[in-house]
C-alpha cells in the first residue's frame, strides 16, 4: 500500500479465490504446518526464534498498512523491542519482555504521525501477543506441546471446516459489512470442527473433562473468528486486501495468523489464570 492512500480508501473485490488460488491456499498449509508443529515439538530457542521471526513480521505488515509516511523509524523501535522481548521471553522473564513491548509501543506511538499513533502502539501489542502467548504456552514442562497443538488444530479446524461449510450451506452473513462471504453456517461449522479437533487430541494425550474442554474449544474458535473479522475491518479500514503477499495463496502473515493471536492469546490468559507462569499448559487442559 501506499504510505499517501487515504484511510478508508477503496478495497478490492473480496470474491472468493479461484480454483487455482485454492490449490496455492493448500500447498502453502502443507508447507507451513509442518514448520510451526516442527518448532513446536524441537521447543527452545528454535520455537523462540520461530514466534520471533513471525512476531516481527506482523508487525512489518501492520505497519505498513497502517504506518503512513513514517513505516521505516517505527519499524525499528517495534522490531527492536519484539527481538529483545523474544529474548527476554526465552529465558521466562515475562515482566522484562513486557516491559521491553511497553517501551516499544511508546516508541512507536512517539516516532509515528498524529494521526497514526494509536495504531502504531496497537502494532506492538498485536504482534506481542503473537511473540508471549505460545511461548508462555509451550513453557510447560508437562503440558506445553500439547497445548500448542491443541491452539493450532483448534484454529487450523476453524478455519477449514468454517470455508468449506459456508461455501456448500451459505445462508445469512455473519458480519457482511466487514467480510462479506463469512457466513453464519461457517462460524457454526468452524466452531464444531474445532470442538472435534480439541477431543481427539484431548483422548490421544489421556487428558479426560469432555464437556469442560469442549466448551474451551467453542470459546477459541469464537475469539478466533473474531480475530479474522477484526483484521478484516483493518484492512477494509485502510483500503487493503492483503497484509502482503510473502504466502502464496493466503496473503501476508497476518492473514494467516489473525486467528492463531487471539485463540493463543485466550488460551494463554486461560492457562496463566488456572495454571500460572510455570503451568499454563496445565491450566488449559486439565480440568
């Protein structure tokens, strides 16, 4: 985008993708899957540097549709204070890791137009979440793999049941004014194709409370839905169709990730409420 195109400009046509935009939508999940579960399961520094590198990249995106004519200086301040919070987060110092987001959102607050402030300081607080929440997650000795993945085919169920479903049954628009093909059988499709991606892992691991954890998967796929029409409306209010183009078939990061930032997110205020620092993993699962 333009760092002069006027906010609330025109957006492109949001029709659905042609057939061969849907095969390049699959081959990249087939690709970038594995990756994120790979990371998730080696843990440590490589999951760091994997949320890291992917944080930085949000916000490079958010920035850019939202930054005006000043994109390069709050780039640094904000990707300056996402790598020192990754490091931070790391080694489990939270309360540092936030603190280095809060000087960052500050800083980019400062260094950005007027009339751009809020959304730069917004910026950081996106892509922080995106940084914290599956590391905090994925911290639990006992439980964190499993909660990540947990996250992953909660949204990565979502997502994929909600299209197809809205596609073949249709019917009312969830919220047309932002995203004009979401439907309301898709939000339903996606939320139970989430509660069933939630009990198959839950009885694969041993980890027993059906309902309780039903009802968890029913709240993800919601704020995870949520999160998809909020990044909708961002870029409708900027006149954007997509964060970018660095996936093929999907866009930019944050249209991949909308999602995945508020169901980790959800899922990791769940865990830190039930389980603390030392066991947010526990906290979401077990019941």
């Amino acid at each position: 985008m333009s760092d002069h195109q006027p906010a609330g400009g025109p957006v492109t046509s949001t029709a659905a993708p042609p057939r061969s935009d849907l095969g390049l939508r699959i081959v990249s999940s087939l690709v970038l899957a594995p990756l994120a579960i790979a990371a998730a399961y080696i843990g440590g520094w490589i999951f760091v540097a994997f949320w890291g590198v992917a944080a930085i990249g949000v916000f490079a995106e958010w920035t850019h549709i939202t930054g005006g004519d000043r994109y390069r200086r709050v780039m640094v301040a904000g990707a300056s204070a996402l790598a020192i919070g990754a490091i931070l987060a790391g080694q489990q110092r939270y309360g540092l890791a936030l603190l280095a987001l809060g000087v960052g959102m500050i800083a980019c607050a400062a260094l950005a137009a007027a009339e751009r402030r809020i959304w730069s300081g917004l910026g950081v607080v996106y892509a922080g979440a995106l940084l914290l929440a599956p590391l905090v997650l994925r911290a639990d000795p006992a439980y964190g793999l499993t909660a990540i993945v947990v996250v992953f085919a909660v949204v990565w169920a979502t997502d994929i049941l909600g299209y197809f479903v809205g596609r073949i049954v249709g019917g009312p628009k969830l919220a047309a004014a932002v995203s004009p093909k979401k439907t309301w059988s898709g939000a339903l499709g996606g939320a139970t194709g989430a509660v069933l991606a939630m009990l198959a892992i839950a009885a694969y691991a041993g980890i027993h409370s059906p309902t309780i954890l039903g009802l968890v998967a029913v709240i993800l796929s919601v704020v995870s839905q949520t999160g998809d029409l909020c990044e909708s409306a961002i870029k409708r209010r900027f006149g954007v169709k997509d964060a970018s183009h660095i996936i093929p078939g999907h866009g930019g990061l944050m249209d991949r990730l909308d999602g995945f930032v508020v169901a980790a997110s959800a899922g990791a205020l769940i865990g830190l409420a039930r389980g603390g620092v030392d066991a947010a993993g526990r906290g979401l699962l077990i019941w």
